[in-house]
C-alpha cells in the first residue's frame, strides 16, 4: 500500500529520530512511504499571527498531496494533522474561502480538492495496518513493560473535527503498545497538555507543564513514557533536564516515539530508529527489554 | 536561541472592573465576530466549565470564559494589550467541552490575529516564525544534532533522504498571500 507522507517543520530539522523510525517500520507492515516534493510549513507557527496564511499554507500541502493521485496521506506530526484537518473542515463548508484558496494556489498551478483522506501514524498503524499485521511482525515481545502513553492534544480534539481517536478517553495507543506485548498503564494526568505552544511567550509555565507530567509518570513507577508528537518529544526527552531544573525535581524517564518502540519489539536495530539521539535515558528501557543487555551507558 | 532568554509578556491585566472604567468598542466586537467560524462568543452562558479544565488557569490565571465575555461585550482594546492573550497553551479543551459550542480558543486566536493587525503587543518570536517560512518555506533549516555520546550528526550522516525546501516560486506566491490578508 502506498501511502504519501508530510513530514512538516520539526521531523525534518531537528527530531530525526521519529522520521527514521517511522520509514525503518513501515516497509515492514507493507506501507510504501511517498515523499511529497515542494511543500512548506503547515501553517501551525503562523495561527497566532495571521489565520488566513495558515489555512493557504495548509491547503497547498494538501494540494500537493493530492496531485500524487494516492488515497491516504500520513501526517507524523500532531501539529499538521491539527492544521490540515481543520483547513480540511472550514474549507469542506466554506465555498467562498475554497474559491479564493484555489485562486491563490493557481499561482503555483495548483488545486485544492479535499480528496486524500489524512491519517497520524497512530490511527494509520491502528484502523489501516491493524492489530493482526502488527503482531505478525512482532519478533521480540516487549512482556513486563508497564508504559505510560502520551497522546497530544492535537490530535485528539476538538470532535468537531476527524480526531485520530476519542477527545476524552483515547484507546489506539494504548492498543498498540499492547499488541507489543507491553501494558499501558492507567493514570490520571494522561490527557495534561506538554505545554510546549507556550514556549515562545512563557518557557517557564512550558517547562512546568511538561515536568509535572514527567514527575507524576515517574512517581507512578512507569518504564516509559511513550509518545507521538514532535513537539511533545522535544519537551519531554529533549529538553528533560532543563524541565526537571524548572521545577526542582530530579527526573530520569526514558521518552520514546511509539515507532521507536514498534522498531524495538519489530528487533530493528536501534541506531537506525535514532535512539541513539533521545536525551532522556532510554537504555534503562532497552536493558529491561532483554534485548540490549550490553547497551552501553551514555 | 536558548529558550531562557526569551522575553516573557508580563499579564497586567484586572479583568473585574472593566466594566466600570471602561466603554466597549462595538466595530471592534463585531469585526472579531466576524474573524471566528462557527463557534460565536455571543452563545455563552457564563458556566465556566471552560475555566475549570484550562491548564493556563493554574498556571498563568488565563480565564477563557472571561475572555469569551469581555470580547462579547466589546472590550476588544483592553484584551489586546492585557498580554493574557498569549498565556493559551492551544490545548483545545475548552473547545471540546463547552456545551454551547463556543470555542474560547479559536477566540484567542482571533484576538492574536487581530492583535498582530494592530501591532500591539506580539511577542517577537511568533512573527519570526512567519520570517523564517518567507525564507526558507519551513521555521528552519535541518539543525545539526548530537548523540547520546556526543557524536555531531546531520541528515546524511543518519542515513536520512536530502530535505528538500520549496521553489522560489512559493515565496512569490506566499508573499502575495500576505500582501492580500493585510488589504482586507
Ligand atoms: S464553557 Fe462555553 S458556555 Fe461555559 S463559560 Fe466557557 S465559553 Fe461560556
Ligand atoms: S485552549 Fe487555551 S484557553 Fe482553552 S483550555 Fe486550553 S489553554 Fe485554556
């Protein structure tokens, strides 16, 4: 199955451990990854300042997409999916905002239609790839893991939109890291925000959202914290430390992206699902898999 | 850029008694209704669920419903140049859960827009953003990165295709889309 894929601003420049994972898995579950040529941003960094331009720049991503003529389009960053299901939407009712749109996009001979359906790679893994596919791949099942999941607003709400999986009590996720083998561990916090959209105006409550999320999962004795957003990633495995200053606390959870943990469990190689490059210290999770008994410490 | 050493928008902002100093601006309240989809301000009841589930709240004393009632009443100035608009952590909660269908979120954001359009009080750092898109088509270029042990890597040397940005006729064609938002 071929399937197009937009990697929007973050993946590509700074969290290549998500890009990697993702194009190491899918082959695997039978996914032809195709990359989108000439596209841009999403719009999302530019809501704030000029909505407008933010729903051209997500139209004309899609209008690329679309002109690949495949059916389905994977969004890796919770971010996009967020701005192109919402252009998506206003553009489905709005034929006036549709018509000027198009009239912007000629200048580049392009066409908004609204035909390729969008999917995250949670929903894409859960509802297209399916359980049965993914189990099969599974060569080393990741039993005793207790992880805590890690959604992200944006792709959970609001319903008015096609969210990838119920706004107040997702299931996918937690799903799929059973299928590995592993458990989802319930816990209270596990809808709180990274806070990662205040960084530009208040880093301090940013970095306080985000630890108080990462000290309730290590203070409930989780292995992991497992996640699907960039953004979420570079607040709680990239920036961990600083997080951890910020709210005095001493934190030391490792934060993976589920393709990183479907790699795992799939017995690919760890380098080639950059974990070489999360921050936090994912060697305590990958000692505790049995797999990498002589992983050596950072 | 270190994330510490960017400006912080102090909240100056006494929402309660507006209402006794001030005189609403009616051109102003419509033209912000008029920003906003479907969600319209004027649906409020006042029940606060919105408030009860913000995490700004706890943190930074934003109050959505305060908002959705002040911009409801016309005081459109005064929430431009509180600051509180850019506490919202965009987690969309409050769109999700008020029973009007209101959307205190896409509000705030109209606000931004609106605030950007004035030029009163933006933080830098998002117009930098829509800069960085001008130029590059994305908000940066590929960064260099380091391992866990400290090894410099880039794209190429994780194995990773070319990343490719767009052509220069998307930077014409964006900055038209610019020009034409301001004229309207
Ligand atoms: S939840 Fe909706 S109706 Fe209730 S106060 Fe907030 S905006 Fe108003
Ligand atoms: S979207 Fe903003 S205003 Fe709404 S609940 Fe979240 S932080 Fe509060």
């Amino acid at each position: 199955m071929k399937v197009a894929v937009y990697w929007g601003c973050v993946i590509p420049t700074i969290q290549y451990g998500y890009e990697m994972s993702v194009r190491a898995v899918m082959p695997r579950l039978g996914v032809e990854l195709v990359d989108l040529d000439n596209v841009s941003c999403c719009g999302t960094p530019v809501q704030s300042v000029n909505m407008p331009a933010a729903i051209y720049l997500a139209a004309r991503n899609l209008a690329i997409a679309e002109k690949t003529g495949l059916t389905n389009l994977l969004l890796p960053c919770n971010g996009c999916y967020l701005s192109l299901s919402e252009a998506k939407h206003f553009l489905s009712y709005d034929e006036k905002l549709k018509e000027k749109v198009n009239t912007l996009l000629k200048e580049e001979n392009l066409q908004y239609e609204g035909s390729i359906k969008i999917w995250h790679t949670l929903n894409l893994l859960h509802d297209l790839v399916k359980e049965e596919k993914i189990r099969e791949t599974v060569r080393h099942p990741l039993n005793g893991l207790k992880l805590a999941v890690h959604y992200g607003c944006h792709i959970l709400r609001p319903s008015t939109l096609q969210t990838v999986d119920a706004p107040e009590n997702p299931r996918k996720m937690d799903n799929l890291i059973g299928w590995l083998g592993a458990k989802s561990m319930p816990y209270p916090e596990k809808l709180d925000c990274c806070g990662a959209m205040l960084l530009l105006s208040h880093p301090d409550a940013a970095f306080t959202f985000s630890g108080l999320k990462l000290k309730t999962v290590q203070d409930w004795g989780a292995d992991a914290l497992v996640v699907s957003c960039p953004s979420c990633q570079m607040m709680f495995d990239m920036r961990q430390k600083s997080v951890g200053a910020t709210i005095g606390a001493k934190l030391s959870i490792p934060v993976l992206y589920y393709s990183q943990l479907l790699g795992i469990a799939m017995g690919i190689e760890t380098e080639k699902l950059g974990l070489h490059l999360n921050r936090s210290p994912v060697d305590d999770l990958l000692r505790k898999t049995g797999l990498i008994s002589t992983a050596a410490s950072p | 850029m270190p994330i510490k050493a960017r400006a912080t928008i102090p909240i100056s902002m006494s929402i309660t008694d507006l209402t006794t100093t001030k005189k609403p601006d009616t051109a102003l309240r419509l033209k912000i209704i008029a920003k906003i989809g479907e969600q319209k301000p004027y649906n409020c009841f006042q029940c606060i669920r919105c408030t009860s589930g913000c995490p700004s709240m706890k943190m930074l004393e934003l109050k959505p419903h305060e908002i959705v009632n002040l911009a409801r009443l016309g005081f459109i100035e005064e929430l431009l140049t509180s600051g509180i608009l850019w506490t919202c952590a965009t987690c969309l909660k409050c769109k999700e859960r008020c029973p009007q269908a209101v959307a205190p979120v896409d509000l705030i954001f109209a606000l931004r827009n609106l605030a950007v359009e004035k030029e009163v009080k933006v933080p830098e750092s998002f117009l930098l953003s829509l800069s960085a898109i001008l130029e590059n088509g994305f908000i940066q270029k590929p960064q260099n990165t380091v391992t866990r042990k400290l090894e410099r890597v880039n794209r190429e040397k994780l194995g990773l295709p070319k990343f490719r940005e767009p052509d220069e006729k998307f930077k014409a064609a964006f900055f038209k889309v610019l020009e034409q938002s301001q004229e309207e």
